[in-house]
C-alpha cells in the first residue's frame, strides 16, 4: 500500500488514480483530519457484495458448503434467492 501526505495527493492525483485502477494498488492518504484509504471501483464492488453475501445466512452457507467440496460438479445445485 502507498502512503502519501494529501498534500503530495493532490499533486499526483492522475498518476496515484491510474495506478489504484490499472495495478489494483491501494493507496492511503494521510490528512490532518484523519486518513482515507483510495481503492479501485472494482475492489469496492467486490467488498460490497461480500457484505452483502455475508447479511444471507443460507447464501453464505450454500457458498461456503460448495467451497468446501471436493467436487468440481455443479450439476444440481440450487440456485439461492439473493
């Protein structure tokens, strides 16, 4: 992770924001009234639905239960009502 005064942020903006979006690099930027942490849309996106994955007790199990199979067979399985 990029750690980096927010005033130095503001002075590579374009160059920090590429490299969060094309290298998936997260970047901190440290402010006088606390930090922030700069993740891509994409990672955001994938945390989102793992919160939302994680509110669903039986999504969560049904994922959970199939991760821990030794088959690579999907045939049958139910779909889950999200």
């Amino acid at each position: 992770m990029t750690t980096i005064l927010s005033t130095n942020f503001r002075n590579k903006i374009f160059k920090l924001l590429a490299n969060c979006v094309q290298f998936n690099e997260h970047i901190k930027v440290i402010g006088k009234k606390g930090n922030a942490v700069l993740i891509s849309e994409e990672e955001y996106e994938g945390w989102q639905a793992t919160q939302e994955i994680s509110k669903k007790p039986k999504l969560k199990a049904a994922i959970l239960k199939r991760r821990d199979s030794k088959s690579n067979d999907f045939t049958g399985v139910k779909v889950c009502e999200l």
